[in-house]
C-alpha cells in the first residue's frame, strides 16, 4: 500500500492510525475512556495514575526516538526543529504531568489496563508515523526555507498558543487541592486562566496545539493525532461539564464546556 509517501511500511500503519482514528471518533459517542473522574466506569485491573499515565505516555518518545534517529536527515535543521517540538510535548505529557500528579491519600487506583494497553498502541502508532516522517521526509517538505513557510509560522504560532493554555490550566488543577490537607476534597472547582470561559481548557489547549502541529508539519501523521485526540476529548470534555454541574450546586452558570460562548 503506497498512496502517500511512497513507503509501503509507513503507508500501511497511516492507514491503519486513520481507521482508528474514525473508530475513536465513533467510540466516543457512547463512553468515556475510564480514566481520572471517570475511572470506575468500567471493570478489570486498574493501576496508580501515576504509573498509568507514565507507561501509556512513553512510547511517543521513545519509539519516536528511534525512527527519527533512523532517518538520513536526523541533523539537518528542520527535522531538529520539528523534533525538540515534539519532545517539548511529551516531555510535559509523558514526564512532568504524570509525575506531578496529586493524589488524595487512601483513593483506589483508577487508570484502567485496557486504556493503557490502547494508548500505548496509539503513542507508539504517532511516534512512528511522525519519527520516520520527520528524518526520511517523505514529503520533500523539509528543506531549510520550511521554518520561514506560512504554514510552518502560522502553525507554530497555534501550536504554542495552545501548549501555554494546557500548561497553565494544568496548573491551576494541580495546584487546587490544599497542600497542608491533600485529602479535604477530592475535586474542587477551577477558576481563572481559561476556566473563566470552560470547564476544560487543559482539553481545548490540546486540540488547539495539535491543530498547530498539524499545520506546521504538514502532514497526515498530525491529522491523524489532531482527529484521535478530538474523537477523545470532546466527547469527555462535555461529559466533565455535565459531571461538574451536577456535583456543584454553584459551579458557574456562564461556563461553557469546551469552547468560549459555543459549546
């Protein structure tokens, strides 16, 4: 099968992430993925968030790694640019944010085996395709003038802004919770940075950036990251909305779920 690079190999897996990613998108519909507030949705074996969130998030570097290192272009400047992007994001997502979580003291484990085994497939899935993307350049895309092509610029300039917003949401959660008393409440309302618009602007920040990375990489393998992340957060960021209006007789009225004055 090559219909879009040429590589038979590589072509075959972006078919593959396309089709999981529609299989997401309608998944979506009907559950949530049981994680965090949603973790006893479902049965089986589950694990410390912690250590959940850090194996699912492991593969995108670490496969990453090794197909970009693979490809002849691994030290030209582009590749090297598009990869510390990358290695920026999941440094946060795959390092920092799993071992900065805050847990209460005595609370179950609650991130399902199932959802790790998933999503570990799907980083290993989006390290490769953006690895061996990056340092072959299929596309030809890479030369030195893509770091002043538009769509690279216009792209990063979304990409950032959309990385400082789940930053800084993430911070404000983790930061809620007293810290002389860890177990007085368990969830707590958010308020400033982007929870003065929704509920969930660490889900927004995400889409965001990867709407960006899509665009400054111009390429399928970051459609397919922007479609699996939107097939899993839109629909989880309407059921936090509901979640929060029903446990808190004061949460604010004027908060939308996921985007600003819309949805």
């Amino acid at each position: 099968m090559t219909w879009y690079t040429g590589n038979a190999g590589y072509d075959t897996v972006l078919t593959i992430g396309l089709g999981i990613a529609a299989l997401v998108i309608i998944g979506g519909l009907f559950m949530q993925s049981p994680y965090g507030r949603f973790g006893d949705a479902a049965g089986g074996i589950k694990l410390n968030p912690k250590l959940g969130w850090w194996l699912m998030e492991i593969p995108a570097t670490v496969v990453f790694l090794v197909f970009f290192l693979s490809g002849p272009q691994r030290f030209e400047v582009v590749p090297l640019v598009l990869a510390a992007i990358w290695l920026m994001h999941y440094g946060n997502r795959g390092w920092f944010f799993p071992l900065s979580i805050r847990q209460v003291p005595g609370k179950q484990a609650s991130f399902g085996v199932m959802v790790l085994g998933f999503g570990m497939v799907i980083t290993a899935m989006h390290g490769y395709l953006n690895g061996a993307f990056f340092s072959h350049d299929y596309k030809h895309l890479y030369g030195t003038g893509w770091l002043t092509d538009p769509r690279f610029l216009i792209g990063l300039a979304i990409y950032l802004g959309g990385f400082a917003l789940l930053i800084s949401s993430e911070s404000i959660v983790r930061n809620l919770r007293d810290k002389n008393n860890p177990g007085a409440a368990e969830y707590r309302i958010p308020y400033g940075g982007g929870f003065r618009f929704v509920t969930s602007p660490a889900y927004l920040g995400e889409l965001i950036a990867w709407t960006g990375f899509a665009l400054l990489t111009w390429s399928l393998a970051g459609v397919v990251i922007l479609l699996i992340t939107a097939g899993n957060l839109v629909p989880r960021a309407l059921a936090t909305h509901r979640w929060y209006r029903e446990k808190f007789d004061d949460y604010p009225a004027d908060r939308r779920a996921l985007i600003p004055g819309l949805l």
